[in-house]
C-alpha cells in the first residue's frame, strides 16, 4: 500500500508542478509533510538541501531520496518513476501540439499567464526555506534574540558573492558547508 501511495503522490507532484523542481517544492512538502507526515519539516529542509547539492532536477531527486527513506530502494523506483511518468505524456503532448499550433495567440497568452505563477510558486518556496533557516521551526518572530545569526551572515556573504563577484554556486555551497559547520560547532 506504501508503494502505490508514493507512486500517486509523486505521481500528483509530476502531473501539477510547472516551472521546474522548485516550483514543485510547495507542492512536495505538502505531500511528503504535510498530508502523509513521511518527513518533518527540518528533514524537508535537509531533502531541499540534499536534492539540489546533488546532479539532475530536484523534483526527481526529492522523489527518489522521500520513496529510499520510506521503503528503501523499491520506494525509490516507485516514487522516481511516479514523478516523471506525468511528465513524458505531458512534454510528448505540448511538443506535438505547440509545433503544430505554435503561432496562436492564444498560446502564447496561455505561457505568457504561466510565467508569474511560476514566479509565485518559485518565491514561496524560497521564502519558507528562508524563514526555517532563520528562525527554525517555531517560524517568523519579530524578535531579534529568535534569529539565527550564523545563517543569516552565511547567507547575505553567499549572496554577496553570487551577485557581486559572480562566485561558483558550488564553491560557494562548499564554503559555506565548511564555514557554517566550524561556525556551530564553536558557537
């Protein structure tokens, strides 16, 4: 019964997440903690955090790393393959109908009206990330004593770096592994 509920959760996630893996996180946190409780939310962060340090498209990568710590490896099989099953009709479809009809207005319309809902769901991913990094599980708090200070430098250098200096994601993500890990073993 596992294996058919991670099939059809990851398999909802791939049918409705437009706009890439981040766009889907919204919508695999509120399977995987929200409705079935397979994961906390700080185990939700670490997945995040897990699945984009690691190559190919997070969603997948969520799908795989929730169905191996559920049931192990066939948990894996089933959650993966739920997950892009939607995907290979959906793009096999759009291919196919956008090359046929490509030059329709109303096409056009259609993903012009997708692009800020992507942005949308994008930004609130981001945001949630952003608050449990900073304030943890007991979320936003106007008190200053709440904040974790040590994230919150990690990340306005990190962002500093990506933004002014153009620094390697990566170098930046091992940095801040290395300095963040030094950081809260010594504070």
């Amino acid at each position: 019964m596992i294996y058919l509920e991670l099939f059809w959760s990851f398999f909802q996630i791939g049918l409705l997440s437009f706009g890439g893996g981040l766009a889907a996180m919204p919508l695999i946190q509120n399977q995987v903690v929200d409705i079935h409780g397979w994961l906390s939310l700080q185990q939700f962060t670490d997945l995040i955090t897990i699945s984009e340090m690691t190559p190919g498209p997070i969603a997948i990568n969520s799908a795989t790393f929730v169905g191996m710590q559920i049931v192990g490896f066939g948990g894996a099989l089933v959650s993966t393959f739920g997950c892009i099953l939607p995907s290979c009709f959906i793009v096999s479809l759009l291919a196919w109908l956008y090359g046929k009809y490509q030059d329709m207005p109303v096409i056009r319309g259609v993903l012009g009206g997708l692009r800020p809902t992507v942005v949308a769901l994008i930004l609130s991913a981001g945001l949630s990330i952003l608050v449990l990094s900073f304030w943890g599980q007991a979320g936003f708090s106007w008190q200053i004593a709440s904040v974790d200070w040590i994230a919150a430098a990690l990340f306005a250098i990190g962002l500093l770096f990506l933004r002014k200096f153009k620094t390697n994601p990566i170098i930046i993500m091992i940095a801040s592994g290395i300095v963040g890990g030094a950081c809260y073993l010594l504070f």
